[in-house]
C-alpha cells in the first residue's frame, strides 16, 4: 500500500462526502450493504452513483462503474481519485470487475476505500489489479 498521495485534502473532503452521500440513494434490497461511490476527474469535476442491485445479480451495477460511467457518459475519461464508501465499521476495497474496469481510465487513479470506521485505505488500481487485462495496440 503506497503512504503518499497527491488529492489535497479539501478535495479529499469534497470526494469523501459525495461518495457518502451516494449510498444513501444505493438500491440494495438483497444485499442490504449500501455503497456508494465518488470519482475525482483531471478537470476537478466529482460525480458519484451508488450501487444498484438486481434480481438476476450478475446485472447489478456497483457503486464504482457507475459513479465511473457517469463521468464518461458526458465525456470525462481522465479519471484521478475513486472515493468508496461502504455503511460498515471496516471499509471495503472494489471488486475484481471494478478493479478492471476502472484500470482502463488509469492505471495510477487513486483509490480510497472509507466506511464509518475510522480506518481508510488507500490504493492505486495498478496496486489493486498489478496485471490487468489490456489490448496492445
């Protein structure tokens, strides 16, 4: 786990709150863990989404694509920071499909798993997914 990070703290703030704030509208019947997550881009724009269950739960949308996608959605690919919350006292790192997924955006993007615990962890995807899947070009 990397010690150093270059999100200033107001910043940080700003991502931990939004991503916060996300769980709140998390769509969990089945699970009942609500997550909620908060993605930082290059241009200091912060969009959040939380995740959204599904009976056939191989269609479930976490919390991470989807604050992600709604980035991307409306252009932004340069994604910096991902702040997870999860409503646990221990925070939780994203799942190999986020890992994946959110590699594509940048491999050094900062990850920073919160919960209502105090601990917090932090990553960078390239620590969290060291091989991930790309196509050479």
């Amino acid at each position: 786990m990397t010690k150093t990070r270059n999100l200033p703290k107001d910043k940080e703030a700003e991502l931990y709150q939004a991503a916060r704030r996300a769980a709140e509208f998390a769509y969990c019947p089945y699970s009942n863990f609500p997550v909620g997550a908060a993605v930082l881009t290059a241009d200091g724009r912060i969009f959040s989404a939380p995740n959204i269950e599904n009976a056939s739960y191989s269609v479930t949308i976490c919390a991470e694509r989807n604050a992600a996608a709604q980035a991307v959605a409306v252009g932004n690919r340069s994604i910096v920071a991902l702040a997870l919350y999860t409503r646990s006292p221990t925070p939780s790192a994203p799942c190999g499909a986020c890992r994946q997924f959110l590699s594509e955006f940048n491999p050094e993007m900062e990850i920073h798993c919160i919960s209502d615990g105090e601990e917090v962890l932090r990553f960078t995807i390239k620590e969290l997914l060291p091989k991930a899947f790309t196509i050479s070009p």
